[in-house]
C-alpha cells in the first residue's frame, strides 16, 4: 500500500475509477461521494445530496462524466456530474434499498436492481421519459450488462441468475445456483449450512469480455464460471483451503462447542492464563497475544 485516503468516516461500499483511470471514486454510508486524484493523492471533489442519505452503491459512466450513487434509506438514485459536481438529477421510484447500480455500455442507459424485488432501466438524459420496470419474486441482489449491452444479467436472493433482452425486456434464460454456491458454516451460525440463507445467493457477477462466460461470487469460498449460451457451469474455484479462515468447515466440530458458544469466540483472561511467548521478531508489543477471532 503505498496511498491511503481516510476521508470517509463512515464504512465505504463503493469504489471504481473512471475511464481515463486518473480518478477513483468512492461511495460511504456517511453520506458522500468522494473524487480523489490519483497523481497528486488528494481529494479534490465531494458529492452530496441534498437531504442526508446514505450511498449503498455506485456506478461511472464509460465518458466519465457522470456519477451516479445509490441509497439504501432515501430508496432514490442521484446523478453528479465528475467536472463540475453539481447535482443533475434525483431519479425516483423504487420502494427499497438500491443495491446496485452499472450504466450501459452503448450510451445512457442506467440499470439499478433493488431490495423492492424489481430492477429498473433509466435514460439519463431524459429522466422524464418512460423507465422500465421489471418485477421478480424475490430481492435482487446484482445485475451486469454483457459487452454489448444488448443483454442483462441479474442475481436475486434465492440463488438465481436470470437473463433479460434490454430492448424487449423479456427473459431469455436463468442459471439456478443453489447447489454451486454453497458455503462453510462459520463459527457464530446457529443453523447448518443447507439452511443458511446468507450464503445462497451471488452478491457479484460479471460477464468476460467476450461475453460468452459470466463469473459469479459471493459470500462462500467458491467462483463459478458458467456458459452463457448453454447456461452451464463450466468450473467451479475454491478460493482457499486455508481452514483457520471462517466459514472453510461445512461442519463445525461439535467438541468445540460450550455451554458459552463455540470455543474459538471465548475470550479468556490474560491473568488466569500463563505468560505468553512472543513471536520471534517482535520488539514492541506482543502480537500472539490474541486468544479469540478478530
């Protein structure tokens, strides 16, 4: 690491540059919108809204004139332009928290998928004309366009991917996932992992560049590749192995378990316990002296 920018005081949940690559832009729940200049290390615009939100997602256009930033109370999409930083437009209709936000690779087109279980299709340069709705059964959780912006790909909540056609707004296909994205069982869950629902859904998908393979990942170990057209996993990567991480286990070690929860969460005093060894190395402080997880 050789920059660090601490402006933010609040926790970021967006970050992508523009498309010179000069700038980065990052969305926080403290309410801003940060530009930072990545020559000089400084940040040299803020975007605000004009009523406290707080911003769950972020997209940049492929000009790298416009900003847009989702919130997860006020439910609204607000437009910033990069240069001058003044606030565009308020994009208004979902009923839920934004969760995430990609602009068309063909022009002005915006995609926002939302907690209300729709996502939706916005023109930016003009806001007043017809945007397209589309309605699932459950949340949605992420959305892609492909290269060539003529398909859209979309997560919800109970672990499917489902294809549209932009311009027909029709289904052209879905991807059930439910058996490729299982996870660990972490330490703190009070259910088995065949019933954990935090992890059977995709928080992140992204089409290759040639369009004919969509990644996926999210909260579990694993990255799946699937065919596009045939809509098949073609692989599935195991991101580590390594069983100190949480969540490596599909089975936690009912000997670890306590009448006080699982034994790696119990903190023991220092003065019941004996003199630690130090690391070898370590001159000031002591760093094996941690007794439970972080």
């Amino acid at each position: 690491c050789f920059a660090t920018f601490g402006e933010h005081t609040g926790p970021v949940t967006g970050v992508c540059y523009n498309a010179v690559g000069q700038v980065i832009i990052s969305a926080s729940l403290d309410g801003t919108v940060r530009a930072f200049d990545t020559k000089r290390y400084r940040n040299f615009r803020t975007y605000t809204s004009p009523d406290p939100a707080q911003f769950s997602s972020l997209a940049v256009d492929f000009s790298g004139e416009l900003i847009c930033a989702g919130s997860q109370d006020t439910f609204e999409v607000y437009l910033w332009s990069l240069e001058t930083g003044k606030l565009l437009e308020i994009l208004r209709g979902h009923t839920g928290p934004v969760s995430w936000l990609q602009f068309s690779p063909l022009g002005s087109l915006l995609a926002s998928s939302s907690w209300d279980k729709s996502y939706r299709l916005w023109d930016v340069i003009n806001p007043e004309g017809n945007n397209e709705r589309v309605e699932f059964f459950t949340e949605v959780v992420t959305l892609c366009y492909s290269p060539n912006g003529k398909e859209l790909a979309v997560s919800t909540l109970d672990a499917q991917i489902t294809f549209w056609n932009v311009e027909e707004s029709l289904q052209t296909g879905s991807i059930d996932c439910r058996r490729d994205i299982w996870s660990g069982r972490r330490a703190e869950d009070m259910v088995t992992t065949k019933h954990l629902a935090s992890t059977k859904c995709f928080t992140s998908i992204a089409y290759t560049a040639d369009g004919s393979c969509l990644l996926a990942g999210g909260r579990s170990k694993y990255i799946c590749i699937y065919d596009v057209p045939s809509k098949i996993l073609l692989r599935r990567y195991q991101t580590s192995c390594n069983r100190s991480y949480d969540a490596m286990h599909r089975y936690l070690d009912s000997r670890k378990m306590t009448e006080a929860g699982p034994e790696d969460l119990i903190e023991v005093s220092s003065e019941s316990e004996s003199e630690d060894i130090q690391l070898p190395g370590v001159v000031k402080g002591d760093h094996s002296s941690r007794k439970t997880r972080p």
